[in-house]
C-alpha cells in the first residue's frame, strides 16, 4: 500500500529546523522557526505560566475530558482580551489545538457553509495558510499585500483588488505582526477595508496570532476590533503560542461573529462538528493555564508585563539591526526593520545567497528570506550584518 505514496512537498520552514539540528557548529544562528528567545538563545516559560501549572497540579482533581468546544470560559476571556469588552452575545468561541488549529476548525466551519467559496490570502503569507484551507476542502487566492522592492504594505492595491472579489467569499487577513514580511496595515486602511468588505457582501477572516508582539495588546487588535464593531460577520483564529509561550500545549481559539444570538449557536455548534473526527476534544492543559491568568487580576497583570518585555526585546533587536545595516552600508536602505512588527521581517536575499549564509556561517533564514528577528541575541546582530552586507557585496 504504502509505495503508492508520491513524494510529500518539503515545508521549508520545518525541514530549515531539522538542518539547523543536525549541524555541528557551536556559533550557528537559527532565525528561522518562530519563536521568541532570550539573551542566552532559550525559549523561556513565563512566570504567570508557571504561576498558573503550580496552581493548576493542586487544584486539579481529574483529566476527565473537557467536551467538544472545550473550555468556554478560556473562549470567553480570549474573546474580552481580543474585543477589549465582555463577550458579545453575538459571539461564540470554541478551544482549538492551536492557532493552526483554529485556522482548520473555521475552514471547516466556511466549507460546511458554502463549499463554493474561494478564502483570499495576503501575498504573502505564512506558508500554512493555503495548506490549512486546502485540507478543508477550499479554495485559495491571493490579493496584493506587501511590495517587496518599496518594503512596504500597499492598501491601496489591496482595496482595488477587493472591489473584484466575488460576494460572499473570505479574506483572510493578519491581525498584527504580520507574517512573513512584518508590515502591518495602518488603522485608516482598515476603516476603508470594513467599508469595501461591507459594501461588496466579504467575508472577513482574521489571524491573530501574536496579539500584543507588536506594539501593544490593545493597538495590536484595533484592526479586529474596528472589523467586530462594523461587520455582521467575523471570523477570528486566535494563537497562544507565542504571546503566552504555550507552543507546544497547541492552545488556541476559533471565535465567530455572527449577525445575531441564533447564528452564532448553530456555528458553534457545527464547529463542533468539524473537530470531532479532526480529534474529537481538545486538549485541557494550555486553555486552563490561560484562563487560570486571565480571570486572576494579579496574574493577569504579571503576564502582561512579561509580554511587553518580550515585546521590548523584539523592538530593540529591530533598532540595533537597523543601525548596525545603517553603519555598515552608509545608507537607510534597512531601516524598514526598524518599523517592522513583531516577529519577523523579509531581507531580500537570492536564494543562493541564503545558501551561502548556511553553509559558509551557519545563519539560517526561511528560503524566502524571512528572518525571526525574535530569535537574535543582541550579541550576534553585527556579526550577523557583516555576513548579510559581505553577501551583497559579491553581487555582480
Ligand atoms: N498564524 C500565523 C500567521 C502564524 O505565524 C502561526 C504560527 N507560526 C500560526 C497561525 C499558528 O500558530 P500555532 O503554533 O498556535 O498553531
């Protein structure tokens, strides 16, 4: 049976890891799978999550399972930390197995409702998006999102593009910290974007994956929260992984805004539906550590402040990339990464320079030139600089 099997499409960001892994040099730099990591390279657990386990291991008294949409008290304090207000009654959540989880679940959801329908992904985006809505059966386009030889995000494209889109299809869009290239829409665009969406009968679906890595918990969900206030319809896939350093309890939320109380049941309901042969429950442990810091003040107030030192970190890895660019090319050419939001920006390497930087010093970047700004110490920036500039410099 197996040998009928065709040969799997590599994922260039996983096989990246496992090539990281298996090389020997002490002073390789990983700026490739996205995570957070501090000074001495470690990805750590934050205090408020610990805070949370220790209270969790005495409270607990059973594993029994949590039910098909899982914890809906965790669903209902994301929905407050994304909206910034109580749960609209509009509203309904389900506990998902992470953001890509989420993603999956409301593929579904959109597929069960109308199968006909085309999601349309920023060009770029992050390279799951397409794989995720696929899996679930749909179909994908793309719009206009980043130039990448003016490295910046080009609403003005991305609106005329939605006056073409048909009614009734989706567009997905990132939230904040935007995925790979790290430009973010300014609020206007999205206040013109309600109104298109609105006009033409889209769809909205947004991605919020690193709420509060950007510039702040509350800035970096104006977008979706100008979305809830104007759209009858809104679709939110919500990750944990990174602005609670829960990327291996697969902890994420599926959030739907219907256009009234009944709707928003049967989508609960039907989302239910889908998760139940995808896994049937989700797993308990990560929604009870968020949830157990959300309702509790104190450790709420704990965690915030961690983020935004992560935050800070990641901001200032952004000034002293940008200065250290400037120093060595005597030009403002970089200072985008500057401006970027959180995690990740776009360098525009040619595939054999990225090649190049592997195998003559160790550097790692996504073959699309993607690097994790997150995952740089401070220390290696130059080094890091000199090795980038000494690759542009053999260009013919
Ligand atoms: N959306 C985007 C844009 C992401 O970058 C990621 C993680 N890389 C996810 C969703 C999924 O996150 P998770 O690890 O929680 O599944």
């Amino acid at each position: 049976m197996l040998e009928a099997l065709p040969t799997p499409p590599v994922d260039p960001i996983l096989a990246l890891g496992g090539a990281v892994r298996s090389d020997r040099r002490s002073d390789k730099l990983d700026l490739g799978i996205g995570v957070f990591r501090d000074e001495a390279g470690h990805t750590p657990i934050m205090q408020a999550v610990r805070e949370a386990e220790r209270r969790l291991l005495d409270d607990r008294t059973t594993k029994t399972y949590v039910g098909a949409r899982g914890d809906l008290r965790f669903a209902d304090a994301v929905a407050q930390l994304i909206l910034g207000t109580g749960r609209p009654e509009r509203l309904t959540g389900i506990q998902a197995t992470g953001g890509t989880g989420a993603l999956r679940v409301l593929a579904g959801l959109v597929a069960r409702a109308r199968r006909d329908v085309a999601v349309w992904v920023p060009e770029p985006t992050w390279l799951n998006h397409q794989t995720i809505f696929a899996d679930a059966g749909l179909k994908t386009a793309g719009y206009p999102y980043y130039d990448r030889t003016e490295l910046r995000v080009r609403p003005d494209l991305l609106l005329a593009k939605l006056e073409t889109i048909p009614a009734g299809d989706v567009v997905l869009f990132h939230g904040c910290c935007h995925n790979p290239c790290g430009a973010d829409l300014p609020f206007e665009a999205w206040e013109a974007i309600a109104e298109v969406m609105g006009k033409r009968g889209l769809i909205p679906f947004v991605d919020l994956a690193y709420q509060g890595f950007g510039r702040g918990l509350d800035e970096d969900a104006a977008g979706v929260r100008l979305l809830a206030a104007k759209m009858p319809e809104l679709l939110i896939a919500f990750s944990c992984s990174k602005n609670f350093g829960l990327y291996s309890e697969r902890t994420g939320c599926a959030l739907v805004l219907a256009e009234n109380e009944a709707r928003a049941r049967l989508a609960g309901e039907h989302m239910a539906l889908v998760a139940r042969p995808l896994y049937s429950m989700p797993p308990d442990h990560g929604s009870a550590i968020v949830r157990t810091i959300l309702e509790d003040a104190e450790l709420a107030a704990s965690w915030r402040i961690e983020l935004s030192e992560m935050t800070q970190s990641i901001l200032d890895n952004r000034r002293a990339l940008a200065a250290a660019f400037r120093n060595a090319t005597g030009t403002t050419g970089f200072d985008y990464l500057e401006n970027g939001s959180g995690m990740f920006s776009l360098l525009n390497l040619s595939p054999g320079e990225i090649l190049t930087l592997r195998e003559e010093r160790g550097i790692y970047i996504v073959e699309d030139g993607r690097i994790n700004v997150a995952g740089l110490p401070t220390q290696r920036v130059t080094d890091f600089v000199h090795a980038v500039t000494d690759a542009l410099a053999r260009r013919t």
